[in-house]
C-alpha cells in the first residue's frame, strides 16, 4: 500500500477514488509510565515509554486504514492526515486518508 499526505502521487494517475478509509487507536498509559514521564519532563529528555506507544498506536491506525483500503480495492491511500490526542491519560491516534487506485 502506497501512503501519502499529498492529495496526488507525482508520476502517477489515480484512475479512481474508492473513498474515505480510517483507522484509530486509543492507548491507556499506566502509572508506572507516567512517573518515569513526569521524571523525564522535569530532567529534560525524551519520554521514550510514551514515544513506544503512540508508535504502537501509529502501527494500529495505519494496519486499520490499509485494510479497510484493501477491502475496497485500493492499492493507494492519498490525503493522509494522522492526528495525537490525549484523552483522560489516554494516548489516541486517528489517521484517515482517501482510498484510491493508481496506474
């Protein structure tokens, strides 16, 4: 599956739009991983536990989409727009794009 956040591929036609595909995921965060957080946020530093779960939830959104894409036919999913939230200490992600078919 071709991934893009462009609306076109360059060197390519898009012979037809199949639709709107999505895919989310939202992810609890456990107290362990907060406190290492809060650590890191006051030292400086990556917080590297909630780095590996909204990579997590990146994987799960994007496996969600291609099939959904794949069901309709498409080899292609153009116009992504992937989005972070959080929610009552909760990691969500949502990603959504336009199914298509390219020559």
């Amino acid at each position: 599956m071709i991934h893009s956040t462009t609306p076109t591929l360059e060197g390519k036609t898009i012979s037809q739009y199949l639709g709107v595909v999505t895919g989310e995921a939202i992810l609890g965060a456990n107290i362990i991983k907060d406190v290492f957080a809060g650590i890191t946020d006051i030292v400086g530093g990556r917080a590297a536990a909630y780095e590996k779960e909204l990579q997590k939830a990146r994987v799960i959104t994007f496996e969600e989409m291609d099939e959904q894409a794949r069901n309709l036919g498409a080899n292609a999913i153009v116009g992504i727009d992937l989005d972070y939230e959080e929610v009552r200490n909760m990691l969500m992600v949502t990603v959504s794009g336009t199914a298509v078919v390219i020559d």
